[in-house]
C-alpha cells in the first residue's frame, strides 16, 4: 500500500531510535512470558521439595515482574523519541506543501476540511505507529512465545491456540473492512459538518444581514441527520466485533484449559497447568488488544491517507529548471496571444490577447465585470499558466523565471485586500521583513495612512482582528497599497483597489499614484474610468479579448465600447449632482 510506504519513508530518518525502541520492546515481551513460566517452575520444584530451587525461581519471577515494568516503560519512552520528532516532520512537510501548492489549488480547497485532515492526519500518525509498533508487535511476539511454551507442554494445546488464532485473525479483518468502509461514509459527513461550520463563521457578517441565523442552523441540523446514520453504521460494526471476537477467544480459552485439565497427572503436571492457564487467561486479553489495535489501524488508515495525499497533489504552475534570473528589471510586459481557461472549467475566459506595456508607462484595463482583467493580472503573477501564448519581462519568458523572482518584481494591491489576524505595523511590513521604520514611514504617507494610524490608542501595533475585520475598507485598502509600495516594485498593479475609497481617499490616492508611477510600470484596472483617464494607454476588454486601446481622447473619437461606457458613466453621474 501507497500509505505504508510515505510512512516507513518518514520513518527512514529515525533509525538508531527505531533499532533501540524494538529491542526494548523484545526485552520487555520476554520478561513478561517469564511470569507463567516461573510460576510453573516453583510450583514444580515445591511438588519434588526442592526448596533451592523454589527460591531461585521466585527470584527470577520478581526480577522478571518489576524489570518488566522497568523495561516496558523504556520502550514507551523510546517509543516518544522517534513519535515526538515524527509528528513534527511529518507536519512541516504537510505544511510546506500546502504553501507551495497553486493558487488553483487554494481557489478550491475547504479550510475547514483541510485543518481537520491535518488534525486528524496527526492523530493517525501518533496511533498508527504505536498499534503497529509498540502494540502489535509486542503482542505477536508474546503470542509466538506463549506457543513456544504450550506446544512444550501439550502439542495439542499449541495446535488449539494456533486454531484460535486463525479464525480470530480472519474475523478481526473481515470486520475491520466493513469498519474501514463505513468509516469513509462517517469521515465525508464530519467533513461536511466542520466544512459549514467553518464556512458560516467566515461568513458571518453574511449571515447577521440578512438575519439567517435560522436558516443556518436548519442547513446544520440537515446535515447531521445524515451524520447521525453514518455514525451508527461505523459504531456498530464496533459492537460486532466485540461480541464476535470475544465470544471465539472465551471458547478457545475454554477448550485450551479443559485440554489441559483433562491431562493432568497424564503427562502434565500441576505446574503445566498453572502455567497453560497464566497463558491462556493473558492471551483472552492478548487477542482482544490485538483486535483493538488492528481496529484502531484501520480507523486511523483513512486518516493518514487523506493527510498523505495532500503530499500527492501536484503543483500545475511548474518551477523553471534552470530558471533566468533578470538583474536589472526595466519593467517592460508583453502579452502574446495569450489565452486561457480555467482548469476544470470549459469556458474560454481570455482569448487572443496581444499585447505590449512599455516600461514606466502607465496602463489601464478596463472593461465590464467579469471580462477577465483580474484573470490577466493572475496570469502575469503565473498564479496560473496560459492556456494558450506566452507572457515576457524584459523579454524573458516569465515561465523562465523563478516564481519568487518574478512576483518579487511585481506587487498587486488586489479589490478586497486581505489582512492577517496581527499588528497593523506586522501586515504593512509583510513584504519586507526587514523594512526600517523611515521606509515604513514613508510608504504609509504615500498611502495617506499616516493619520489614521497616528489616532489609534495602540498606533502601529492595533491588531486588524481576523482577515482585517477591525479596519473599513478604505483603510484596509490604503494599508494594502503601502504594503505593495514597500517593495519598491518595477510593476505595480491596482487590481480596482480604489473602488472601496470615497472620493477624498481617492483623490488623494491618485496623487500619490502619480508620484509613485513615477519609475515604475503601472498597471490600472478600474472600472471608474475618472481613475485611468491619464493613463498613457487605455486596453478595453470585452469578451475575453482586447477590442479598442488607446489615449483617452482617441478612444472617445472612436466612437466605440469605451465611449459607450464612458458616457454611461458620465451620464450616471451628472444625474446624481
Ligand atoms: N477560479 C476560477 N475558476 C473558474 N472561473 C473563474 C475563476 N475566477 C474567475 N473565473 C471566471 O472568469 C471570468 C473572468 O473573471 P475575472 O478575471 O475575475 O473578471 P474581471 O476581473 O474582469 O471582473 C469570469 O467569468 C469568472 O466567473
Ligand atoms: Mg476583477
């Protein structure tokens, strides 16, 4: 199995530990199958009245019992220093995955479900290697020894024991498959719950609007109807095998004793019998362990796989080899028939694009909602690839660029900036961490937040509260455009950041705008056409593709799309004065 494999891959790097945890763990076995033994040899020294020897082996019983304990609590600890680094590992490696994985990747994924992979994912790990290894383990070879033992004895008790454990095993594992299977059905609609509670927490203010706190409830408790079947499907199958492999173990032991009774004074002696009877009582509880951890593999399996198999995803958006690295960027972006469709989704979203931005002019894109101007920009960041043509810095394929490169030369203030959950001075200075505050200082002005920072209690270090919650957002978004100045970016791209702006921020953004325009490329997608007027050329998209461009004035000549647009704009406008 694919599973078993990553496992014992991580596993590779602890070896010595793995090496001195199993050897512990012998140890520890063999002192525990000394217990019945000894008993067995005093009480058949005391029946030949061999007082010496009676002393000696009850030596060794005490030696065994408390070493054992000594010895088993060894193993654990041995256990803990591989289990402990392990889970770390296995969590950064999970972890780092995920970060490096595309922007598609994130587009789809569901933040509730992946976090209780990752939870669950951990637990499994933690349980598997303790069923498998520290558990399991110790149990067969247990049973191995106490066969030993009995086939000694009695032949015919070994073969009963072997009997038993045949038809044990094939029970636990017909069982366990219907467990692993109905624990799927279980795992899916536990997701789903975590995933609508996750989503209506995101959701919230949603949710007060238009007051569907009811309606929210409702799509919870529909879930869990199906939850609850699901859960009562897997628990049962709980309840087989208890009833099952508890009432085969009882008959075995059963039989296995009565064998050994029927023999006393016939070649077995009062010993045998204490001894076959120690045993046989510890291997009744032996089996129901062993059935335990066989179960709690397979509850644990589907777990572990789903954590594993964030590993498997693979990232579409691939590194260059031997990537080109640009010293000195000029900030030149040509666009060659570039097309594109979303992975996953048939429709064509950009087509036949053409098209080339000079260095440290200013470009706008406009056009209606949903024309694809955001899609452009993420293509230029190869949040994904194009479809179709190829996009060129300086001439150079960005493809051929290392990601980091590449969107280190560009920064993006997006339409709805998001913030993390920490100090206003922690999000400002995200892109830089090592920005000196004269730097941060001077971003902030020319992002127009100075002020507003400057009236909090706690200034630079308020907390935004999650996703920026506690700032409007106009002050998010100026926070967002000073992040993107602290850069010193060669590409610049407003993705309509400011739409969310009264007209005052706005005003004073453009200003700002212009002094920071000033050497760099600028990109400026906007749908308020009062915002790109000046810009050296104006791309209207319509379709997916490019229909008109140009200066302000020669594209009202033209008489066409923007035009029409512009003067619904204006129109709008003058209607509202
Ligand atoms: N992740 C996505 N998966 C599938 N389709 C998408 C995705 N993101 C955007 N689209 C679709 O692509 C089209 C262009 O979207 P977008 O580039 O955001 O438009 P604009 O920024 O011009 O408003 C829209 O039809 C939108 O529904
Ligand atoms: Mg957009």
């Amino acid at each position: 199995m694919k599973v078993v494999r990553q496992f014992l891959h991580f596993l590779k790097d602890y070896k010595l530990s793995m090496v001195m945890f199993m050897t512990v763990t012998t140890l520890s076995v063999l002192a525990e199958s000394m217990r019945p033994w000894s008993l067995k040899m005093i009480l058949d020294s005391v029946g030949v009245n061999d007082m010496n020897r009676v002393y000696w082996y009850l030596g060794l019983l005490g030696v065994s019992t408390i070493g054992g304990n000594i010895i088993n609590s060894l193993g654990y600890f041995y256990g803990d220093v591989v289990k402990i680094p392990l889970s770390k590992q296995i969590r950064e490696v999970v972890f780092k995955k995920v970060l490096d994985l595309d922007f598609a990747y994130h587009v789809d994924k569901n933040t509730g479900s992946l976090i209780s992979a990752f939870r669950r994912g951990d637990g499994a790990v933690n349980s598997i290697f303790d069923a498998v290894f520290q558990e399991i383990y110790w149990t067969i070879i247990y049973i191995g020894v106490a066969l030993w033992f009995l086939f000694q004895a009695s032949p015919s008790i070994g073969m009963a024991l072997v009997g038993l454990f045949a038809i044990n095993m094939s029970m636990i594992f017909w069982l366990i498959k219907k467990n692993l299977k109905t624990r799927v059905v279980f795992n899916k609609t536990e997701d789903e719950i975590s995933g609508i509670i996750a989503d209506t927490m995101i959701n919230y203010d949603t949710v007060k609007f238009f007051a569907a706190e009811k309606r929210e409830e409702k799509r919870l408790a529909n879930k869990f109807s199906e939850w609850t079947r699901a859960v009562w499907d897997y628990a049962n199958t709980f309840r087989m095998m208890d009833v099952g492999v508890g009432t085969v173990s009882a008959s075995g032991m059963l039989l296995m004793l009565w064998i050994a009774v029927s023999k006393l004074n016939n070649g077995l002696t009062i010993g045998d019998i204490v001894m076959i009877s120690g045993f046989v009582t510890s291997l009744h509880f032996q089996f129901f362990h062993l059935f335990s951890q066989i179960r709690n593999i397979a509850k644990h399996t589907a777990d572990l796989e789903a954590y594993f198999g964030i590993l498997d995803n693979e990232v579409c958006v691939k590194e260059a080899t031997r990537p080109r690295k640009i010293k000195k960027m000029a900030g030149k972006i040509e666009f060659q028939k570039v097309g594109f469709v979303y992975p996953k989704n048939n429709q064509k979203v950009l087509d036949d694009i053409n098209l080339v931005i000079k260095s440290g002019t200013k470009v706008a894109f406009v056009g209606r909602s949903g024309t694809g101007k955001t899609t452009l920009v993420k293509l230029l960041l190869r949040f994904y690839d194009p479809s179709k043509g190829r996009i060129l810095i300086d001439g150079v394929d960005i493809k051929k660029m290392t990601k980091s490169n590449l969107r280190s030369i560009i920064s993006v203030v997006p339409q709805e900036p998001v913030l993390f959950n920490n100090s206003i001075k922690f999000n400002l200075a995200y892109g830089k961490e090592e920005a000196t505050m004269e730097e941060i200082l001077t971003v902030a002005e020319q992002a127009n937040i100075i002020d507003f920072i400057d009236k909090l209690p706690k200034g630079w270090d308020t907390m935004v509260g999650e996703r920026g919650i506690k700032l409007s957002g106009g002050q998010k978004q100026r926070l967002a455009i000073a992040r993107a100045l602290l850069t010193n970016p060669k590409v610049l791209i407003f993705d309509e950041a400011t739409s969310n702006l009264d007209s005052e921020s706005e005003r004073m953004i453009q200003t700002a705008l212009e002094e920071v325009s000033k050497s760099r490329t600028v990109i400026i997608v906007a749908h308020r056409f009062s915002t790109v007027r000046d810009a050296d050329n104006i791309v209207v998209l319509a379709g997916g593709t490019i229909v008109e461009s140009g200066k302000h004035q020669e594209l009202l000549a033209k008489k066409g799309v923007y035009e029409k647009l512009w003067s619904i704009q204006t129109k709008g406008k003058s209607k509202k004065k």
